[in-house]
C-alpha cells in the first residue's frame, strides 16, 4: 500500500516507521525544513515552529516505553544512545511504603527525555529505514479526491507547490492543530464530531542541568498540586530536568510567572519543589505556553465516514491538557493500533476500514480521552474555587475516589502502584481500582480533606508574586 503521512513529528514518524516494516511503502511530508540528527545538540538548536509545546517540558511514560521497546527496538536503541534516562519512581520510594520493589515492578520503568532530544532520535531512525522517504520543508494545501460523491474518496494530497501525490492512504499526523476539517470541508465532506474547549490552564516552565550530574531528590510526586497552581517535577536526559508552574489561564496574578525572579521565588516556597531550581538553569527564560484545547474529533457520523481514504491518528484525532504526561503513549498506542488495523484489514473496502478505524479508536483510545478531560475539568475546578476562597465539592463518586487514592497511594503499596499504573498510562482508572482496589483506597485515603497543607496557600502566593 502507497501510504503518505502529513506530519513528521513523534507519532507521524512512528507510525511511518511501523507501516514501513510491514512493507507499506512511506512518503512522510513535514512543513518544518531540517531535523536535527545529533541529539546532544538537538535541545540549543532545533527550532519546530510547528509544534508550540517543542520546548516546553516533556515526560515519557511507561507506557511509551513498553510500546517503543515492544514495536521499535532500535528506536529504544537510540533513545539509550542519546542519554535517555531510564526511570522507575518506585525504586525511589522506601521498602516501608512499597513493601519492595518485585520483577512485576518493573513494567513501571519509563525511558524519558527532553521533546527535542527524543524527537531526534526518532527523525534519525526514520530517514534509515527502508521504505520510508521524509520530505521536510514541504507543507501541505488539502486533499485530492478520487471522485464528487456524498462520501468523498480521498487518493492524495495537493502541495503548496501545486504538486498533487497519490497515495491509497493517507495517514494525518499533523497533531493539534491539524487542519483535517478544513481540509474535509473544501472536497465537499460532511463535517466531522467535534467536542473543543480549552483546557484552562497556563504553564510556566523551566529546564535545569545539573553540576555534578545528579537528579535532584524526589521528595514526593512528580506531580504536586497547590491550592490554585501545581508543580511539574520532571527529569529528563543527560542530567537535566524541567520544573513547571501550572495555573488557571485566567488567574492574571499568575502572568508575574513570566519573570524568572519571581517564578524562582514561588518554587521556593514549595518545601518538596524547592531544591529542584539548585542548578544552573538551561534557559534565560520562563517558558510559557496557554489556550490549550482538550479536543476530540470523530471521522464517523451517524454510523457513515465523513470521508474515506484519509484517516487521523494521535493529537489530529484528540488531543488534551498536556500536565499529565499521557500524548506521547496514546498517540503511539493510537499508531500501534493502526498498524495492527491494516495488517488484518488493508484489502477492506474503504468505507469498511475507515468504519474499523473508528471502532478502533472509541473503543482503545476514547476511554483514555475521556478520563483526562475528567481529570483536567476537575483539577481546574478546584484551582478557580481555589483562587474564590471557596471549597470544591463536585456531587461526582469518580472524583471523590481519585482524591482517596492520591492520599491512600502514600500509605498502602497496593493504591500506591495502582496510582503508578494510572499515571504510567498502564491501566485505565476503572481498571487499576478493580478487585477491591477502590474499597481500598477508600478505607487508606477517605480522610484526604484531613491531609495539612504542603505548601502556601492562596494569600501566601499572592504575597509571594507580590
């Protein structure tokens, strides 16, 4: 099968390189002009204009690294070459809490890097293997039809340059921002379900390396919530790490974040944060980004395809609030997943694979969607009651229960891996609370609201900003 993917970055390349190995021949087209290849330098000097959250801080699951060693070995490969660290938070934590550290373990082991870093290694691995051919500094006008039907055909896509490139497939990887509607709406498509709204936060980010190459000690989770803001306490590749203020996007006394004094004095006064700025800082700046959309896209309406012969995978199909870690594994569990689709269906009609498709992703994917957008509309609910100086109490079992793990996970090692096993993209929540996981969380973690402040609270912030 002639195969073009628009997108040349994590998860179009990796879908490329495994539709490759199953003898699809591969033309990937990327707007972007150069990649980097040498990894160590891929951080100070390659530029991604496409891809806003290039610099911001990255972390890569357990999961990802699962489905990279399992579908892409010598990517896994690569990513060690590059001074990839290789991190289980488990091994961190004293045997009293975890009761010890057993060979079931470690499947919570995550290879982790800074986004330019990681993506290197993938652009590397890709322009070597046979039947792929990367096209970059080539961007993409529309689609071009087969044929005018109520359900347009797609064969190819048209250039910028007017150049038309047939394809029997064609694979949208262009992430979020992907302009697929568009592009469905000018071949005369149906338009697509789609469910957008922003995700109402704000991040404010930093990225350190350290003097005598160790981590910093992790004095609790890589993940720390504060009143109205949170902490991101990330290590990465080659002895460095990023920190991370994530706020509303419209608490206005949180945009002094964008001065490193007074962003440095804020994680100061995170007693489990603090030490994690003692280095010298790889930026001159705080990072920033905001207006970040929680969207899903679904290619099937009323039981028929918009469109047949185009189909979107990873942040194209949805994407969400990025302080969770989880786009990297669904886009490549999302990749994966097409892959296996097309090994057992490519000779099905195209209606028949563009419908498979669709049951595919709802039925793999939609869950995991569903329960970040949870999860994000929660945390902000909490973070604007917060900044109200009021109590957040939603009429909502779901949340009730992941607040009781969050407290039982430090003090039984059974909710304390099944909390690892949600946050390495492992297990769904129903999942990992199953078995009588969740009575126990309950009976651990039901005096949550009893737990004493770890750091300021909202008055103290604002004294702090100043």
């Amino acid at each position: 099968m002639k195969v073009v993917v628009i997108g040349g970055g994590l998860i179009g390349l990796s879908t490329a390189m495994l539709l490759a190995d199953d003898g699809h021949e591969i033309t990937v087209l990327e707007r972007d002009v150069e990649a980097e290849t040498e990894p160590l330098d891929a951080f100070a000097r390659w530029e991604r204009r496409g891809v806003n959250q290039f610099r911001l801080p990255h972390f890569f699951q357990a999961r990802f690294r699962e489905l990279v060693e399992a579908e892409l070995p010598r990517v896994a490969e690569g990513l060690t070459a590059a001074g990839t660290l290789s991190l289980n938070f488990l091994e961190g934590i004293p045997d009293s809490l975890t009761g010890g550290f057993t060979e079931a373990d470690r499947r919570f082991t995550a290879i982790t890097g800074r986004r330019p870093v990681v993506e290197s290694v993938f652009a590397t691995a890709a322009a070597s293997t046979p039947g792929i051919t990367v096209r970059r500094g080539v961007a993409v006008a529309g689609l071009q039809p087969a044929r005018a039907t109520t359900v347009p055909q797609v064969n190819g896509v048209i250039l910028d340059s007017g150049e038309v490139l047939g394809a029997d497939l064609v694979i949208d990887a262009t992430g979020r921002r992907s302009p697929l509607p568009r592009w469905l709406e000018a071949i005369g498509a149906r338009a697509p379900e789609e469910e957008l709204e922003d995700s109402g936060f704000a991040y404010y980010g930093r990225h350190f390396q350290s003097r005598d190459g160790t981590l910093p000690a992790a004095l609790g989770p890589p993940v720390q919530s504060y009143g109205s803001i949170s902490v991101l306490l990330l290590p990465a590749d080659n002895a460095t790490w990023s920190v991370t203020l994530v706020g509303s996007g419209e608490d206005a006394a949180l945009r002094s974040l964008r001065d490193a004094d007074t962003w440095a004095a804020v994680i100061r006064s995170l007693p489990l944060a603090a030490h994690w700025i003692d280095a010298k800082p790889i930026e001159d700046r705080v990072v920033t980004m905001s207006k970040i959309e929680d969207r899903r896209r679904r290619f099937v309406v009323d039981g028929a395809p918009v469109a047949t012969g185009v189909l979107a995978v990873g942040d194209s199909w949805a994407c969400t609030n990025p302080s969770l870690g989880r786009g990297a594994s669904l886009g490549l569990l999302h990749a994966v997943a097409l892959r296996e689709l097309l090994a057992a269906h490519a000779a099905d009609s195209p209606v028949d694979l563009a419908t498979g498709w669709d049951a595919v992703t709802e039925a793999e994917l939609r869950p995991w969607y569903d329960a970040t957008l949870r999860f994000d509309r929660h945390r902000l609910g909490e973070v604007e009651a917060n900044i109200a100086g009021e109590l957040y109490e939603p009429d909502d079992p779901a949340w009730e229960l992941d607040k009781a793990l969050q407290a039982a996970a430090g003090r039984d090692p059974a909710c304390l891996r099944a909390s690892i096993a949600i946050g390495s993209v492992l297990q769904l929540p129903d999942e990992a609370l199953a078995g009588g996981l969740a009575e126990r969380a309950r009976e651990f973690g039901g005096d949550w609201r009893d737990a004493p402040p770890f750091g300021p609270g909202r008055r103290e912030l604002l004294d702090i900003i100043g």
